[in-house]
C-alpha cells in the first residue's frame, strides 16, 4: 500500500470531489490509491487502528467516499463503481451494532438491497480499510450460517491526511491499539466537516428511476428553465424566488364528490390488496409447489432431509392440478410402502407419476381420501386392540399356564367369554373334553356353518379384530384352524400378529 502524504504536502496531487459536492469541499491532498490487500482484512494483520465508537468511525467513511481514492473497478470488472451514498447508508448501518456482527439476511431487511449488493459493499469497506475480520463467518452445508464478526477500524491514510497524532499507550498491546492525542491545525475544519457529516442522518438511496429524473430536472433547472424539479416533481408556490411564476389556477381539477368522504376528505378507509387473502399473499404456481413440498417433507419419513427445490420439482404436476398435502398422503397410501429407500426423491416421482392423470377429478381425489382414512381408523383400532392383548397376556397378575392341554382350555373359555360379550352366540355350547375335541368339533360342521364363520372372521379382520381366527389357532392348533377359515385368511392374521410384535414394524405410520 502506498504511503500517504499530510494535508500541507505541495506535492500531492488534490483528489476530485463526490458527486454533489463543489470542487474545493472536502478535497485531500493525497496519493490517489487506497486498497487494503485480502491479506491485510484481518485485525491482528490490519495496519489501521480501532475506531473508539461510531460517530469517528463514520467520519472515516465520510472521508474515503468524499477523497474519491478508492476506484473499485480498477481492481474487478464488476459491481459497484464507486464508494458512494449506497456504502456510507450500509456503513451506518453496520455503525449502530455493538458489537458489529451483520448476518447478511439482517442487513438485507434492514437496507432494503439484494445480497449480492450487501456483500459488495461489504468487501469495499474491508479494501479500504474500514472494516476488518476478527472471525470471519462459515457456512457449512446443512447447519446454520454463522456470520462475520467485524471490527470498526481507520485507516492510516485517514490519520496521515487530517494530521493526526496517535500513540500506542500500551507497548505490549497490538499496534491497531494506538489512541489518537491530537491533530493539526489543516486539519481541524476538515474534521469539523466531517464530524457534521457524521452527525447527519443517512437516508436509503433512491432508486436508479427517481436519480435519472432528479438528475435531468437539475440539469434543465441549470440550463434556465422555470421549472424545480424537486423529487419527482415540481413544486408550484410564490415564496420561492426560483419557483414558476405562471398560475395554474385555470387547470386546476377537483375530485368527483363519489371519491370524497364526509366533510369534503377523501376517505382514510385503506383499500384492500386483490392479490391478499386474509391478509397474506396469494401463493402462485411456484409458491403452491414449494408449499405442497414442505408439507410433505414434514410429514412422510423417507421424504425427511431432502431439499424442498428438488420435491417441489418432483411434485409440480400434482401441485399444479391443485393437490393438497392430505390427498397426495392418500395417494401414497394407495400406491403402497416400501422397505427400503435410498432416494427418497426418486421413489417419490416413481409414485406420482401419471396420479393427476388418473385421479383427475376433484370428487375422485375426496373419495380417495375417504378411503385413506378408513384405513388408518382400521389401522388405530388394530393397534388398540394388540396393546389390550398385550396388556391382557404380559401385565396381568395372572399367569398363563404351561401345559398346552391347559392353555387350550383357557383360551376356549376366553372365548366363549368374549363371544357371550357380543351378543351370546356361542353361550349354549357345550365345551367337549380335550379327548373329544378332533373328532366332535369342527370336523362335524356343516358347510353352511363353515361359510357362515369365514364370512364373520373376514368382515372382523377387516375392521382390523384377529380375535376370533387368533383365538381358533390358539385353542384348536393351525391346521384345524385352517379348516374353519381357510388357509388364506389365517396366513394373513399370523403375518399381521408377528409382525406387530417385532420392533422392526410400526402400523398406521406413513
């Protein structure tokens, strides 16, 4: 970096003046260079020193934009041209915070500008030596951002140009320590200047539009108009000696009495956004499908981790013919589960490919739904049911016994129990002796009765009770069981019983 001349030096050539500003107004004598190297953005390798608060601070920033040393396209192709109104309004920002730790969403919604802008102006205060790293902030795929802490620091050009004396009070401290303990006498009106300047409020740039207009309004007013344009537009009144002198008394309109209120105001009432729906905005095309792949994100396990740009792509179709969140879950439901899933994404446009197509209806999709939930009901009182069992068998004072001859006798009991419960079907039976049981049971049933007993064990399983062909397996053995029920209908309850005692298997989970 290049050694900075004081104020007085005849050699130094004075630097041009920011935009608005005359010629002669805050011009510094100086070398015209100022740009602190990466290397050099970090406190412990800074060579400026520690601003003592935020009003000296902003008299920095008010002089680097003022010298017009900082060209930041002279070091890349791109971004902004100069340190100008945009820099100093993030610089007072930043000058607020204590201690000054930005995240770059904050100073986005505080500023108003894109991120991308935010981080060039970011790096302008670092090359010019206004800002400096004391940890620097990480982003690190799938935790949290952390922002950068910063440090509010001069430059020395800033000490060299106005005359500023320092000293380091305490010689083992770090040299970005030092204090300032005086300034010349060039440089007291600068320094009030500036001091003004940093007292000043800093208001939000205008955009790009209203900046080309005032500009063009100024350079007509320069040229001799008669018109003042005086952001956006002219103000017409004869306390101005500059003002228009022609009246426009003769043009003057007054509103339809329809858009007048009471009293001869117009109304206060605030009108009503069209495009807001109880208060909020109305989700478009993107917004439906980035809703619809949040929601089953949250909701469906193999879908958790995966980003919702990627689902909402996967989803667009179903998302676009006006799905909800409950009737794609229905659908998933209905196209069945898998075992195992490597990709969730995948499998997810595996199964909704051609849905919209096939349920293409609005009334088809609420009996899809319709269907879904009975299953998960069914899937409930299945669960219900198993727990009480469960509770029954394991967490009684009663013990089961360890014959088998024993156990079938309970289990018989129980039954007849159980079937008395309902309605007293079986409460004239007479319970046959182990001896008699093969040949004067069910082998002795007509076929109407055996049709009659499958007919009501397959109308329980479907409401998802296995009591009846569980209490015929345990009590008579499987292959008599098999007899009464068929073979298909006991395969299916032993399947479904094992598998709600393995820890492997949830029921009525998606």
């Amino acid at each position: 970096m290049s050694a900075v001349a004081p104020t007085s030096a005849p050699t130094s050539a004075p630097t041009s003046a920011p935009r608005g500003q005359s010629a002669d107004e805050d011009a510094v004598a100086v070398l015209p260079e100022l740009w602190v190297p990466v290397a050099r953005q970090w406190l412990s390798t800074s060579l400026g020193r520690v601003a003592p608060d935020g009003y000296s601070w902003m008299q920095g920033v008010h002089w680097v934009a003022g010298s017009g040393l900082y060209e930041p396209r002279r070091y890349r192709s791109h971004g902004p041209r100069s340190f100008g109104r945009t820099t100093v309004y993030v610089a007072k920002v930043l000058s607020e915070l204590t201690p000054c730790r930005p995240g770059i969403e904050y100073l986005v919604r505080r500023t108003g500008l894109s991120e991308r802008t935010v981080e060039y102006h970011l790096q302008m205060l670092r090359e010019t030596g206004l800002l400096a790293w004391e940890v620097r902030g990480t982003r690190v795929s799938g935790e949290r951002a952390q922002a950068s802490v910063y440090v509010r620091m001069l430059p020395p050009e800033f000490d060299s140009a106005l005359g500023i004396r320092t000293v380091l009070r305490d010689e083992t401290a770090p040299a970005y320590t030092r204090a300032a303990t005086g300034i010349a006498d060039a440089g007291r009106e600068l320094m009030a200047r500036l001091g003004k300047k940093a007292a000043r409020k800093v208001r939000k740039p205008r955009s790009k539009t209203s900046s080309k207009a005032s500009m063009k309004g100024a350079r007509r007013a320069a040229d001799g108009a008669s018109v003042t344009a005086v952001s956006g537009g002219s103000r017409c009144t004869p306390m101005g000696g500059g003002a228009d002198t022609s009246s426009t008394a003769g043009a003057t309109s007054f509103p339809p009495e329809s858009e007048l209120a009471s009293g001869g105001s117009k109304s206060s009432t605030p009108k009503k956004s069209k495009g807001r729906s109880g208060g909020r905005r109305k989700l478009n095309v993107v917004g439906r499908r980035y809703q619809v792949a949040a929601e089953l994100i949250r909701d469906v396990d193999w879908l958790r981790g995966c980003s919702v740009p990627r689902i909402a792509w996967v989803a667009r179709h179903v998302a676009d013919a006006g799905w909800t969140r409950t009737e794609v879950l229905a659908w998933l439901h209905c196209r069945g589960e898998a075992a195992r899933v490597r990709r969730g994404s995948g499998l997810l446009a595996v199964l909704l490919r051609g849905a919209e197509q096939i349920v293409d209806t609005p009334a088809k999709r609420a009996a899809m739904v319709e269907s879904w939930r009975g299953a998960q009901e069914a899937a409930r009182r299945q669960r219900i049911q198993q727990v009480r069992a469960r509770a029954e068998r394991y967490e009684g004072d009663w013990q089961a016994p360890s014959s088998r001859a024993v156990q079938r006798e309970v289990e018989t009991a129980f039954a007849q129990v159980r079937d008395m419960a309902l309605g007293g079907r079986d409460q004239d039976q007479v319970v046959a002796p182990d001896d008699a049981v093969e040949p004067c049971g069910p082998l002795e049933l007509t076929e109407l009765e055996i049709q009659q007993h499958r007919i009501e064990a397959w109308n329980e399983f479907m409401t998802g009770d296995t009591t009846l062909v569980e209490s015929a397996i345990n009590g008579l053995g499987r292959p008599l069981a098999e007899r009464i029920y068929g073979a298909e209908l006991v395969h299916r309850v032993m399947r479904l019983t094992s598998g709600a005692r393995s820890s492997l298997m949830s029921l009525g989970r998606q």
